[in-house]
C-alpha cells in the first residue's frame, strides 16, 4: 500500500517524519507531501498529522491561493474514499487561528477513519476508532552520535520557542533560584521575535543561549551537558523533547497532567518530574538539587522501539484498508436505551455503540432518557439523537430505502415486561420492512432471565429478524435459539483509572434487596482487616448512595455516592477508585465488570446475589467469582492473600479472553461476511 503523510519528507535531520519513514517495508509504500502528489497523485490511505499546516494561511493572494488548494484536497479525498488516518499531536492548534482556519481543520479531522493516540485521550470524543501508538524513542537514531560531559547544575529547555511553553515563565522561576553552580541554557529556533528579545535582554550570567535550528550531532551533545531538561508548557499534549532527553538518558521536569503521569508511570519517577501551575524557583531548584545524583540505570522505552511502532502503524494501515473495502454500511440506527441512574446501562451500550460505530455514524434512540444518561454513551459529534421509537423507525426505514443501513437492537439484560413487550409490537413490522428493503438488523450482547408464558414466542420473532446475533449467556441460548455467546460490552471499554497501589476492599450492593446480616458485615470487616485493605462503598446506580454511606459507616470505611454527576462524570470516579481496589464485592453486575476491567477481582459473595451473576460469570469461565447462599460467608471467611493473588491472576487472564472474543466480534461486525451469509439465507427462504 502506498501511504501518503501530510508532512514534507524528512532531511538528515531526525524529526517526527523520520519515525514515518520507518515505517516503508515490503508491504508499505511511504510518500511526503506536495500539494500535486495530494491533490493529483496516486495513494491508498492518507496520514494526517497537524490538520493545521494544511489550511488556508497567509494573507491575499497567497491566502487565496492556500484556501484553494486545501479545499481541493478535501474535495479529492472525500470523493476519492481514500481512507484518513490521523495522528492527534495536539488537541488545540499551538497559535492562533480565523474561524474560518479553525472549520476546514475540523474537517480534515472529521475524514478520519482512525485516529492514533499517541498519549491518554480519556474525554476526546470522535466518531472515528481511535487506537494507542506512543512516540517512538530516539535511542536508535541518535546512538551514533557522541555524548558530552554532564555539567553539574544546567538546567536546559530546548526544541521551538513559542510563547505557549511557558519561557518565560522558566526565566522567571531561574531568577529566583540563588545557586551560584547552577545555570540554565535555552537551545532552539525562535518562533515569536519579541520572545526571542526577551531571552536576550535577560542580564544573568548563568543563562545562556543559542537560537537557530541545531543539527542532530550537537543536539546530542547539547542535551547531554544538561543534568536536568526543563520543559514548562502551558498546555503539555505530547512530547517529541522530553523523549528525546529521556532517550539520552537525562530526567524531565513537566508540567503535571493525564500525559505527564502517563510517561512517569511508564519510565519512572526517578525520570520524569512533575509540578502542578507555574514553575516556581523553589520546584526548580528542589529537581535540581533531586538530580544532581543521575537516576540509576536508564529510563524504560521498550514499548517504543521502533520496530514495535512501525508494526503498529502497519495494523492500523490494514485496518482503516479493510473498513474501506468493507465500508461503514451508511447509518447505524442502534437501540441504545437503559436506566436513567444506572451508569452499567450507559457502560455497556458505549461499548456496544463504539462497534458499531464501524458500520457509520449513529442514531441513538433514547426514549426519555436525561442528558446525564446520554453523555455516558460516547456519543461523537457526528452521532444524532432520538428520542421517539416511531421518528427513529422512520428515518431507519427511508434510509434502507436510500442504500446500506443496520438497525441494532438493544443490548444487555430485558425481562418480558409489558412495557417492553408493547414495543417489540411496534418494532416488528418495522424491521420486516426494514429488512425488504436491504437493511441488515443485528442484535449482539443480549440476555433474558428465563421465558415467559405468553410473550416468549413475540421476542423469538424478534431473533428471527436478525441478520447477526450473539447472546450473553447460555440460557438466552436456551429461550430464544442456540446462537453463539460473547463477553458483556462493557469489557470492551478500556481502563481509565490510575493503575497504582491497590489498597481498597469495594463493596456495591442493590438498595433493592434485603440488607446484609451482621455476620456478612462481620465477615467483610475481618476479611478488610486480614489483608489490610480499605473499605469503599460506592454506588454505581443513584438510588444505591444511601445504602453505599450506611455500608461504609457499618463497615468502617468510605462511602463514594452518585450525586448530582451525570454518567460519565461518575463512571471516571468510579474507575479511579476501581482501580484502586484489590477486590470488589457486589450483586450489580456491571459493578463487577467494571471493576474486573480496572483489574480489581470481582466477587458476587453477597447475601442477595441472584443466579444473574453466576450465568454471566459462568461464560466468562469464572465460576469462582459466585457461590450458592450458604457458602458465600465461609468463602469470605477463608479468603487469604495467597488465593486472592491467585483469582487475580486468573481475573487477568479471562479478561483478556473476553476482550479478543470482543474484538472479534467488532471484527465481523465491521466486514460483511455475515451480511453475504444473510443474504443467502433470505434467498433460500
């Protein structure tokens, strides 16, 4: 395949492009922007970095003339479906930009297919699949060029000087540092004159300078001089020089962020040094006087060799090929609701709507459901609404009639209610027609507790419409029709929370069931105290906070409630404290499984578990994770740190499973082998 990058070919000089090079190989084909190659050139995928530089820049003719060609270029991609992949560097442009600038770089961005994150993206919402590709290292590239001596106390920032990396803030913050060994050094090319005079004018012995572009040679010996890299950034995004400095082997001091925490996680805290707000003298001179001993050994970059970040790119290449040659199958008008104070609700069908998302943009029906419910969803800008079931089946029927379109029914656990039974009778004549006129209708991730008299045979209706189907459990299997199994959507979601010490017991308990007996209570607190682990109660539904405080106040602990946050904001808490956890113990199944995906090891040892857990628990081959009633206070009795690690490691292990059987799934969902299948099978019938 022949990739096109949206970056000028790469000179002697090691820059973001060389990484880019690297990835040419018997199957990859890389080529460097020219405004004639993009527009009139051949190429199989485009790779988008810095949607910025494309736009419309300068002023008269020349903005003319830059506008034109860039919506020329957006003309010839959109046209052309050659597949965007685009590589997010920054969230914001560095400087400022015309409203006008600002539209046509969201719409390059919005020709995404994938996006590559290269650093945490926890809030950044997209309609493309988004995947984690760090920075590589420059530990290969520069490993030919000689080193210089440490000078004991430089402090050095180098790279572009743009207002936004808080220079002068550094200035600032070094006036007040009284170390006569001390000194700081500012090394790169400026970007804005009156910073650059700035530096100058600073009447300080201990500063020095050199301003222009430095060649790889001496910037190698530039950073190697330094015993600490100051990078003060305003707003830290991701960052070519601190890999760099960490690459020769020299600690940074960062600004503290999603980022920053990222990569002193990753490498160590020996090696990345955080602040929060302005740098101060007194956090400048404390690093300083940190790392006047060097960190021992080196900083751990093994996951960004450069053979693994070639084959990474390669995947997503393939991957965003595959999607064009299957296509997004036009709309996607997915079932997405749940209740309206249970975040596992939204959980799940995020998980769920992001596989879909393969298939094109969304239409979620709703129902009633309140804005604190949706933004639990993930919903991207491209994604609309519904709120009407009758609205929704309309519009899914027209588009059927326009071309490619799937209709998804809901996932998770229903009953046969009367509500629900109400509508399956409005749905079902309209996937009938939906399905005349070549919509493909796919129902993947649901389970029933058992059949009901009467009313069973509407819902077995409803599996026969389906062209794709996966249940969550072995007895749906058993109501409806045998059909293949799959893990719960929200074991597709992945882990947001802080991976670090896991000092919490959890408990999460329905406020709809009998409270639990003092000996339960009695159990839990021995067991909290045997393996020397705090109590959190937590509420993942709204209506569990009074029963999450008097849990906490019986058991000792510390109560997190659902108050006034919407979904989303009390899913990321909740992550947090899930990830902090050793063990959780809970009847609510998402509970579990959230927890399960944080690494926590999930256990339905409640007094008023019902056989929901054991069924899903079950499938997921943990069937240590329930018990029948009389055994679940003795299991608690017994548990030590010995079988905890165990059933931890196990724990890891079906999580694994259950994610390459979802990724599977989204796999097929995302061709259309199954479509050709459905196909046959409709002629035949």
């Amino acid at each position: 395949m022949r990739v096109l990058h949206s970056m000028r070919r790469p000179d002697a000089e090691t820059k973001y492009a060389t990484h880019m090079a690297a990835v040419a190989g018997d199957d990859i084909e890389v080529a460097f922007f020219t405004w004639p190659r993009a527009i009139l050139g051949r190429y199989d995928l485009f790779h988008l970095h810095w949607p910025e530089a494309l736009v419309g820049r300068g002023r008269g003719l020349r903005l003319v003339a830059s506008t034109l060609l860039s919506r020329l270029l957006l003309l010839r991609l959109r046209l052309s479906r050659v597949p965007v992949v685009y590589t997010l560097h920054n969230r914001e442009p560095h400087e400022s930009m015309s409203p006008r600038g600002l539209r046509d770089r969201r719409a390059f961005e919005r020709l995404a297919t994938i996006e590559i994150h290269l650093v945490p993206e926890p809030d950044r919402v997209t309609a493309a699949e988004s995947v984690a590709i760090p920075h590589g290292s420059y530990a290969e590239p520069y490993a030919a060029h000689p080193r210089a001596d440490r000078i004991d106390g430089r402090a050095l920032f180098f790279g572009l000087i743009r207002p936004y990396k808080g220079i002068e803030e550094l200035l600032d913050a070094f006036a007040a540092v009284h170390d006569d060994e001390a000194s700081l050094r500012l090394v790169g090319k400026p970007m804005d004159p009156d910073l650059a005079g700035a530096i100058a004018r600073r009447d300080d012995p201990r500063i020095s300078h050199r301003f222009g572009f430095v060649p790889d040679r001496e910037l190698v010996a530039e950073v190697t001089a330094a015993q600490l890299v100051v990078l003060p950034y305003r707003r830290l995004h991701s960052s070519g020089a601190a890999l760099v400095a960490l690459s020769l082997g020299r600690p940074v001091l960062i600004p503290d962020s999603d980022t920053g925490r990222a990569l002193r996680d990753e490498v160590g805290a020996d090696w990345v040094r955080l602040f929060e707000g302005p740098l101060t003298g007194a956090t400048l001179a404390d690093a300083l006087a940190a790392t006047r001993t060097p960190p021992p050994g080196s900083p751990d970059l093994s996951a960004r060799t450069w053979p693994a970040v070639r084959e990474a790119h390669a995947r997503v290449y393939r991957r965003a090929l595959e999607l064009r040659r299957h296509g997004r199958s036009g709309s996607v008008f997915a079932w997405l609701t749940g209740q309206d104070d249970n975040l596992g609700d939204s959980a799940l069908r995020r998980g769920y709507a992001d596989a879909l998302r393969t298939r094109g943009d969304l239409v979620a029906y709703v129902a009633d459901a309140s804005p604190a419910y949706v933004s639990g969803l993930g919903l991207g800008l491209a994604d609309r609404v519904s709120t009407s079931l009758g609205a929704w089946l309309t519009e899914a029927l027209a588009a059927a009639r326009r071309g490619p379109a799937t209709l998804a029914i809901n996932a998770g656990e229903f009953t046969f209610s009367g509500r629900y039974t109400l509508q399956m009778l409005r749905i079902l004549p309209a996937l009938w027609r939906f399905r005349r006129r070549g919509g493909a209708v796919v129902w993947l991730g649901a389970a029933v507790p058992g059949p009901r008299r009467g009313r069973t045979w509407l819902f077995r209706r409803l599996f026969r419409a389906a062209d794709l189907v996966r249940w969550r459990d072995a007895r749906t299997s058993e109501v409806f029709a045998p059909a293949p199994a799959m893990p719960d959507w929200a074991l597709a979601l992945e882990p947001a929370g802080d991976a670090g010490e896991r000092g919490a017991l959890g408990v999460s308990l329905r406020f709809d069931r009998p409270y639990p007996s003092e000996a339960w209570l009695r159990a839990v607190r021995e067991l909290a105290a045997r393996l020397g682990l705090e109590v959190v109660a937590v509420a993942q539904v709204a209506r569990d906070t009074d029963y999450a405080r008097r849990l906490a106040a019986d058991l000792g602990g510390r109560a997190v409630p659902f108050g006034e946050e919407t979904h989303a904001e009390q899913e990321a808490v909740l992550r947090r404290e899930y990830a902090a956890m050793r063990l959780i113990l809970s009847d609510r199944l998402h509970a579990l499984l959230i927890a399960l995906s944080e690494g926590a090891v999930p256990l339905g040892l409640v007094e008023a578990a019902t056989d929901k857990l054991a069924r899903h628990f079950d499938a997921l081959g943990m069937p240590w994770a329930t018990a029948s009633a009389p055994e679940r206070i003795a299991r608690l009795a017994a548990l030590d740190d010995v079988a905890l690690v165990e059933l931890a490691r196990d724990a890891a292990d079906r999580l694994g499973d259950a994610r390459r059987e979802l990724d599977a799934v989204r796999s097929l969902l995302a061709g259309d082998q199954w479509l050709r299948d459905a196909a046959r099978a409709k002629t035949r019938a």
